[in-house]
C-alpha cells in the first residue's frame, strides 16, 4: 500500500465517522480532475456525498468538499442541499484533524447546521428555518442565479472563513 492510498484511507475513514455523527448515510468519495488547467498544474478535487435515506439524490443530501489536506488537519467545506424542502444551508468550513474523538467534537457542533435531525420531520424543519431564514427559499434555480447563503473563502494565509453572500435579492 503506498501513502497515497494509505493517506486516502484514513481520510475516508474520518470523514465517514465524521458524516455518521452528523447522521447522514455512509458518504460515497467523489473525484474530479480538472481538465482544462496545464498539464503541470491539473487540480484534483476530491468531495462527498451522503443522500437521505428515501430521498432522491437531488432531494436532500450532503456534501463536503475537500479544501487542502494538511497531512494531520483536513480543511473541508460542506452544505445540506433540501431543495425538496427549499432549503440550502450554504457552505460551512470544517476542520478535521485525523482523531476520530475530535471529528465526533466537530460533528456535534456543525450538526446545529449540517446535521439530518434538522430536515427529517416538519418540526425540525421548521425549527431550522426559524433559526436560519437567510436559507430558506432555495430552489436549483435560485442557486444558479445568486448562489448559496454562504460561501467559504480562504485568506492569505491558508486559513478559511465563511462569508454571508451580499447580492441577494428579495423575496
């Protein structure tokens, strides 16, 4: 096994964890080479998803997307796409480091926001909105024309922050 793939296992692994904690079905690795970059700086893009159970995959799901791996840290960002429900979280950053107690840590505190709980019943839902109505609304094309609630940006330095879009238009 060469570390490469031994490196993708334990990322896989604790990005599993960290997406059962949060509730969510096992997350199915994703990658993607960027084709029209320069031979020498082609980027690979790693993400995942997890689908609700029962749902379609355009319903509900959620994705994590991988930001840089930082051999101990992993930096990703993540969202719940609920268009069944209108409802787009927008993107949140997360760090992970590769201890299995710590993701579940960071799980418990992103669950207020990525966790299934907040989108299985019409009480949570409903809970969810009232506590976060910059996220309600949301439709595939809502999305394509103003974009998600939130987006993460990163800074000079390497680390990574979340922005509330500013161009969003009234309802």
């Amino acid at each position: 096994m060469t570390d490469t793939s031994t490196s993708l296992a334990e990322l896989d692994q604790v990005v599993k964890l960290f997406v059962k904690a949060l509730g969510w079905p096992k997350p199915r690795r994703y990658e993607h080479l960027h084709r029209d970059s320069p031979d020498q700086f082609r980027a690979q893009y790693v993400f995942y998803e997890s689908v609700a159970i029962g749902a379609q995959p355009i319903d509900c799901f959620l994705q994590l997307n991988v930001l840089d791996d930082l051999g101990s840290t992993l930096n990703l960002s993540g969202a719940v796409y609920a268009i069944r429900y209108r409802i787009c979280t927008g993107w949140h950053p997360i760090k992970l480091t590769r201890n299995l107690t710590a993701a579940k840590k960071t799980a418990a505190t992103m669950s207020l926001w990525l966790g299934l709980n907040n989108f299985t019943s019409y009480a949570s839902r409903k809970k969810f909105r009232l506590c976060h109505p910059e996220t309600v609304g949301y439709s595939w094309t809502r999305i394509r024309q103003i974009g998600p609630p939130y987006i993460v940006i990163a800074s000079k330095r390497g680390r990574y922050f979340q922005r509330l879009c500013s161009s969003r238009e009234e309802k």
